[in-house]
C-alpha cells in the first residue's frame, strides 16, 4: 500500500533525532505517517513514536504489513506518555529463536516458562511464533526480555553460569552427573507412588489411569534414551573434542553424521516432552484435589520437580550441546578436505 503524507512543522517532529510525535497527527494519518517514516529508516536506523496510549495496535500491523523486519523497545509506558523505539534490522539479520535465547541468558528460560512457552523440544520457534501459538501477547513478552538484556547489563558481577562456554566434554559429563543421574535415582519412586496413588485413588479420579501409563511411558523411553546418549552419542561428541585437540587421530564414525542421533534424541525428547504436558494438563497443573492423601501430594511435587529438571537437561542438550556438536564436526570436516 502507498501513502502520500505532507509532515507539518511542529515541536515533536524531529528530523536529526528521528522522534514522531503522532498526538499532533489527525487519527487517519498516524499510521501511514509512522509507516512511512518506518520505511524510509536504513537498515539499523531507529524511529521513536511518542504517544498518549499503548501503540499495540501498531506493533501487530506493522508486523503484518512489513514483517519480522523490526525490534520493538518500549522507552516509556504511561500513564501520561507512551515512547517506543522501532529499529529497522539489518539485512540479512535472522531472530534468535528461545532456544537460543534461553541458551544466552537463563534468565529468559525463566521467563519463558512464566508463559508456559516451550524453551526446550519446541526451541526453536521465534518468540513471536512461540507467542502466537500460546496466545499470548507477544509485546509483553518481548518487553520482559528487553528488560532482563538491561538488568544483566547492569548486573555482570551476579551472571548465572554460562554454559555455551563450557568445553563440551566437561558439559557431557554435566549432563550425566547432574540430570541423567537425577532420572535414574527418580523415576522409581515416581512410578512407585503412581501406581500408589492410581491403586487407591483411581476409582474417584479417572485420570490416574492415565498418569500411571504416561508416568510407566517416559520411564521406558528415558531408559533406552538415556543409553543411548551415555553409550553412542555422547562418546562420539567426546572423539571430536579429542580431534580438535589434536589428541587423536581423524576417523570416520558408523552413522555418517552427529546429525543423525542428534535428530533421533531431539525426537525423542519431544515424546516425553508431550508426555509430561499431558500429565500437567490432566492434573490441572498439579492441583491436588480435596481427598488427596500424603502419597498423592508426594507424588505431584515428584512429577513437578522431574517435569522441572527435564526442561533444563533437554534445553542444555537440544539448544547448546548439539548445536555447538554439529559445527565442531563440520569444522573437522572441512579441515580435512
């Protein structure tokens, strides 16, 4: 769509700052007016909007109209004065996505999981198609991540451990010692109580029936999972950290890429994934009811704890470690061509 805009002079309108004061504009021209502005900006160049209320409406159109092309920045929110600053992304510029984001800074995990938005098996959808797909307001979020890159900033003496910098031998056996031993030592004693639990009480609550199948499901899967990773794919990750410290010889492995078992284990992760999140919705987010017994109460902090730790252990494998193993092997490979 065209516009043709004639800008009058005024005190808001500010050509050398970039500063659009569309209180000033008659109601029909404020959007075309900002898209305009918005479409003359070069790449990396910002436009500030004044406003007297929330310019959503305009975040939505001008991401339907022109694209994921632009980063939203509250400056200002009320009650007398709305300040948004829209920077047009360089070209070529390609969004994190949650996973990557939360890989970055696990604070954005936290807030992720706030809105109940899959950081970890569903990593790697943007935060606006995460949003979208929850139904939530993409703009609340996106101003809750702003918010935590300016805390971190001023907070660099208090930052969370920073696990993309880890070697990625010391971070296998992170993940084995810290999250595939938690499993292990748990996943007994939650099946244990499941089957308490459902024997006792399934008869006034039906879903227990379906707790107790998913609970013996992610318990199967997990196992032959979990051998995998500790027998095939974490060794191999092993050899070529060894390859790029020049401690072994290059070799060629029996499943032609990292990339194969990375795809079975990520697939894999979402099956249990989706298993945990019907036991979350059928518990109604592990909402006890009034008859339940201390064994029933055990066993819905056990299955939000595991449901907790699991999130962790798959963000750690699916958005840090096969990433960084993927390019580590490609590297290798390219070195040997």
């Amino acid at each position: 769509m065209k516009y043709s805009i004639t800008f009058k002079r005024n005190p808001m309108y500010t050509e050398s700052e970039n500063i659009l004061d569309v209180t000033v504009l008659e109601p029909k021209q404020k959007h075309p007016t900002i898209f305009v502005r918005f479409d003359m900006l070069e790449p990396g160049a910002d436009l500030t909007i004044h406003n007297d209320h929330d310019p959503k409406p305009l975040y939505y159109q001008l991401l339907g109209e022109r694209g994921n092309v632009f980063i939203w920045e509250y400056l200002e929110e009320g009650p007398e004065w709305w300040k948004v600053k829209i920077t047009k992304k360089d070209e070529g510029t390609t969004e994190e996505s949650v996973g990557q984001l939360a890989a970055n800074d696990i604070r954005k995990a936290q807030i992720f999981k706030k809105y109940g938005i899959d950081f970890c098996c569903g990593g790697k959808k943007s935060v606006k198609e995460a949003c979208k797909a929850k139904g939530i307001d993409v703009t609340r979020v996106e101003k809750e991540l702003q918010d935590a890159d300016k805390h971190k900033a001023a907070n660099l003496g208090s930052r969370p451990i920073d696990f993309t910098k880890w070697n990625l031998d010391f971070l296998i056996d992170y993940i084995v010692n810290t999250h595939h031993n938690y499993v292990k030592a748990s996943l007994p004693e939650i099946i244990g109580f499941s089957e308490k639990v459902f024997r006792v009480h399934g008869k006034r609550h039906e879903e227990l029936f379906q707790i107790n199948e998913l609970v013996k499901a992610i318990n199967a899967e997990l196992t032959s999972h979990l051998l995998k990773e500790e027998k095939v794919l974490f060794p191999y990750i092993k050899t070529l950290v060894s390859q790029q410290n020049e401690e072994i010889e290059p070799f060629s492995e029996n499943f032609g890429s990292v990339q194969s078992p990375i795809a079975m284990m990520e697939m894999e992760h979402e099956e249990v994934g989706n298993h945990l999140a019907t036991i979350r919705s059928l518990t109604n987010n592990y909402a006890l009811p009034a008859d339940a017994c201390n064994s029933y109460g055990i066993l819905y902090k056990f299955l939000e704890e595991f449901e907790e730790d699991l999130h962790m252990h798959i963000h750690l494998e699916n958005n840090i470690l096969f990433p960084r193993a993927l390019d580590l092997e490609a590297k290798l490979k390219q070195n040997q061509c």
